[in-house]
C-alpha cells in the first residue's frame, strides 16, 4: 500500500473538481445555443468555460489574461459574422463572456455562484 492514494490524498482531486463544474456549467449553458443551431454551442461554452477555470486556477492574473483571451475570440467571431453579411450575435457574445467567468469562479473555489449564473444565462437564452 506504500505510495498509493485514496480518492480524498490524491493532490489533485480538488482541481479536477473544479475543472469538471466549469466544464459542466459550460456545457449546460451551451446546450441551449446547440438546440438553437446557434454558431457557437456546446463546444464553444465548454471550451470558454475551461479557459476561464485554467486562468482562475493559475491565479489573478491569468485569469484575466483568460478572459481577455475569449474577448479576442469573440471579437473575431463576430467580425466573421458579420463579413458574412450577417449581425452579429451580441447575446451569444455576451453569454461567452459570463460563461468564462463562471468557469473562473468555479476555479478559485466558488460554487453557488457559478452556479446560479450558469442557470440564469441558459434562462435568459429561453424564450
């Protein structure tokens, strides 16, 4: 039994938790952009909520470099879509946005938070 670690020893559990609940909240925020057949959907919310929870765990200010990160990718989305001809979704941005967020919220230990704006941002996208 020498070297072996129980579920609650192993170093790491807390940060897989929290990488997993920002993963979570964001897919569940982009499941709702997926039924809509909206540009950006379950991937686009998980992948922003991961981003933001790698930024929250590494500390303050990468977590901030993660959200200017997502702004940058939202900038550029919307400038494709709109080189489409098409407007830009300002909703969807700004759903992005909170969703990186949540995903630092959740990684610096937060989890009612996170949470309940997970739940409200899929409410808001409900018609």
């Amino acid at each position: 039994m020498d070297g072996l670690y129980t579920a609650a020893q192993f170093p790491h559990v807390q940060a897989i938790l929290r990488l997993g609940l920002a993963l979570g909240l964001g897919l569940f925020v982009g499941l709702e952009r997926e039924w809509r057949q909206k540009d950006a959907g379950l991937r686009t919310f998980g992948f922003a909520a991961l981003l933001g929870a790698l930024g929250g765990i590494n500390g303050d200010s990468y977590a901030l470099v993660s959200l200017v990160l997502l702004g940058v990718l939202l900038t550029l989305m919307n400038w494709h879509v709109i080189r489409r001809g098409d407007k830009p979704e300002l909703t969807t941005s700004a759903a992005l946005l909170v969703t990186g967020y949540v995903g630092v919220l959740a990684a610096v230990c937060h989890t009612f938070t996170p949470v309940i704006v997970a739940i409200a941002t899929a409410c808001l996208f409900a018609r």
